[in-house]
C-alpha cells in the first residue's frame, strides 16, 4: 500500500504501543517512531497529504486534485476558445446547419445567445461534464472495490452510507469548480466576443444548469458502482454509454415527430428551458436535484445490503 493509501486510514492508540516506546524510564527510539507512525505520521507522506487524509471527503478531494485540475482547465478552455468564435460568424450562418443538426440548439447562430447555447454549451460543454460525471463517479467506489482497497477502507470505523456521501461531495466540488470556471471563461471574452446581450445572471443560471448534469452522471456512475460492484471500466462504460444515448435522443427526438422524449432526458431539464436567453427557472434545477438525490439514495440503500465479498 502506498504510504498516502496508509495515510487515509484512521490511526488508533493502546497502552501496549505506549509501554513498548518506553524501556526501563528511557525511550525507545525504534519504537517511539512506530507509535508516531501508528499516530498516523505516517513517514514519506507529505504534510499537506496528512492534513487532507482527516476525513474520506478531504482525502478524496486531495486523491483527485491532479483529474479535477485537468477537467477544469481543458473544459475552461475550450469554452472560452468556443465563445471567442462567435464575432466570425455571419448573419446567415444559420441556413448552413444541417436541418438534422437543428435539434441539438443550433438553428439560431445568429444571436448571442443562441450561438452559445448550440455551439458551447449545446455541443461541447454538455459532453465533456457528461464524461467527466461518469468518469470520477465511476472512482468513487467501484475503482477501490477493483482493487480490493474497499474492504481494507471500510474495515475501520466508517460507514458505507457515510463513505458514499463523503467521496460524492468531493466528486460535487469538481463539477462545481468545472462550472464556475466555464462561467469565467465566458465573462472572460463576453466583451470582446460581443457576448454583451447576454447578463451575467443568464451566464451563471446556465452554469448551474451545467452543474447538476455534470452531478447528475456522476451520481449514476456512483450509484452503478455501489450497487452491482462492476469494474470502474464497466461503470464509466454504461454511464457514458447512457449520457450518448440521452444526449443523442434530445437532439433528433424532433426530427423524429416525438419532441416529448426530450422530457426522459436529463438534457432536456440542463438545457431545455433556455436559460442564457431566459434566466433563472427554478423547475428544471429541481428537477435535476430530485433525480440527483434518487440515484443516490438508491445507490447508498443497495450498497449497505451489499456482500462485497461477491
């Protein structure tokens, strides 16, 4: 086990480790530095691996700095890459999408606010936080179950339901921080790319929007994982798998003369209501929540029954 794995398990203390640091009145520096190491001090790991190792939150926010730090930076940049496209188009552009392409928002390029929600947060950034839900949801049991860690982790006094809770909160503050950095990209060019006839309330009611999608996939990946202990391949398969076919379906549902499938789709309540264009609707986050908030409870029910020996 790696000396920061050691780290995250809890550290406990006996009279037995406290009398064998003692021989005879005089320390023991042999044993002095096993009591330390017991203390949870653990020697090799870094100060600030021990301060993140209190809790399973702190320590799965620290496990996953280097993959939120890339989410972010990569999906922050794309966007604000994206965003600055919108002074090259023409007037017409819009006659240029094909008409099956037409569901996925992009019928109104003209506009600000319509470019956006086609071209940015219509096409790229919905995929991305898809992927990235499905991706670190997929980590959040299913990976240490793989490797058997799990059964190490959950032999200290931790509880599954607390377990879950804690490494969804820490999967929550990426998606936050990958949505607040879309939000300042966009900020960032909405002067120079004449992104000014959309308020900066519209901008954030549409990161929020981008925010629960992307706890949305990972909520299932979470759940997936926690109820039927597959492979963290398998449940970033099936919850990736999952997010194509719903984005897939939002898009050509009207092409199709069944425009009320969209309501099946997380997409629909993501970006349906429009929000660059309209603001702040309070139905579709809660509806997002609601979900949200199944897939865990589901997830977290199956997964205190669980044999995880099976």
């Amino acid at each position: 086990m790696s000396p920061d794995a050691r780290a995250s398990l809890p550290s406990t203390h006996s009279g037995a480790r406290a009398g064998a640091a003692t021989n005879g009145g005089t320390m023991n520096p042999a044993a002095t530095q096993a009591n330390s190491t017991v203390a949870g001090t653990v020697p090799g790991t870094s100060t600030l691996a021990r301060v993140f190792s209190r809790s399973v939150f702190a320590k799965t926010l620290y496990d996953n700095r280097r993959i939120f730090a890339v989410w972010t930076l990569a999906t922050g940049l794309l966007t604000m890459a994206y965003a600055s496209f919108y002074p090259q188009l023409s007037a017409d552009s819009a006659a240029s999408v094909p008409e099956a392409m037409r569901g996925f928002g992009l019928d109104d390029t003209a506009s600000a606010a319509g470019y956006l929600q086609g071209a940015v947060f219509g096409l790229l950034v919905p995929l991305l936080v898809t992927f990235y839900g499905a991706a670190t949801g997929a980590r959040m049991t299913a990976a240490d179950e793989e490797t058997g860690y799990l059964d190490l982790l959950l032999a200290h006094p931790i509880g599954r339901a607390r377990l879950l809770l804690h490494r969804f909160a820490a999967l929550a503050v990426g998606a936050v921080v990958i949505s607040a950095a879309v939000l300042v990209a966009v900020l960032a060019v909405r002067t120079t790319a004449r992104l000014d006839s959309i308020s900066v309330a519209n901008f954030t009611a549409q990161s929020v929007n981008l925010a629960l999608l992307g706890l949305f996939f990972g909520a299932l990946a979470t759940a997936l994982g926690a109820a039927t202990g597959k492979s963290r391949a398998t449940v970033f398969g099936l919850t990736a798998g999952l997010g194509v076919l719903g984005y897939a379906l939002h898009g050509f549902a009207p092409q199709t003369g069944a425009e009320w499938l969209r309501h099946l789709t997380p997409f629909h309540y993501y970006l349906g209501g429009e929000p660059l264009r309209y603001g702040f609707a309070p139905a579709d986050p809660l509806v997002l929540a609601a979900a949200i908030a199944v897939l865990l409870a589901a997830g977290i029910l199956r997964f205190a029954r669980r044999d995880l020996g099976r």
